[in-house]
C-alpha cells in the first residue's frame, strides 16, 4: 500500500484501524511482515517497533486521563498540563493516545516515528 507521499509502506500498514478502546491488558498490533534480509534494516525495524510498542504503552496511560470518547480537542486540553508537567510534546502524546485507540502506526507517523 502507498502513502500519500506516493511512499510504500510495506505489508500490513493498509489494516484496518481495530476499534473499541484501549484497555490495561491490551497488546500492540503486530509489527509489519516482510523481514530484511539486511542486518542493518533488521536492527533498525526492531528498533522502530520498540518505539511503537512503547508509544502504544504511553497511548494506553494517556487514555486514563483523556478517554477515547472526547474529542481530540478536549484530549489536547487534558493532556496540556499533563505534557508539560512530565516534559512530553504534545503532539507525540496526541498521537500515542490515537495510537493505543487505533492500533494503526500511521498514527504515529511525523510524530513518535
């Protein structure tokens, strides 16, 4: 599948979105297929998929303090004094709650990765 840059983004990055919200005993989807036989790309998507699960694992937290059913908006309100409190952008945090609620990394594109 082609991202609106005109990029491929591999196997796996069309799945649709998995609906309903984040729960404590949820898991982060499956990393994309197609392993490199590359050494150097194999270490940098296992890397990738670390931040992603870690991003997936602060989306969850955030969702505790702006639940999935407000806005984006209200979300940003919340979250603001949350992020600066800890010292987390914003926009990286917006995006892991979108994350954790989705399950699709694209969420996490231009911000966490």
């Amino acid at each position: 599948m082609k991202g609106r840059s005109g990029i491929d983004l591999g196997p796996g990055s069309g799945a649709a979105p998995t609906g309903g919200s984040a729960s404590a005993t949820s898991v982060p989807p499956p990393p994309p297929g197609d392993p490199s036989a590359d050494p150097a790309i194999a270490a940098l998507r296992r890397v990738g998929d670390e931040v992603a699960a870690s991003a997936h694992a602060i989306g969850e937290l955030l969702t505790e303090a702006a639940p999935a059913y407000p806005s984006e908006t209200a979300a940003a309100v919340v979250l603001a004094q949350l992020c600066a409190a800890i010292g987390e952008d914003l926009e990286s945090a917006l995006a892991a709650r979108r994350y954790a609620m989705s399950g699709d990394r694209r969420a996490l594109h231009g911000t966490v990765l």
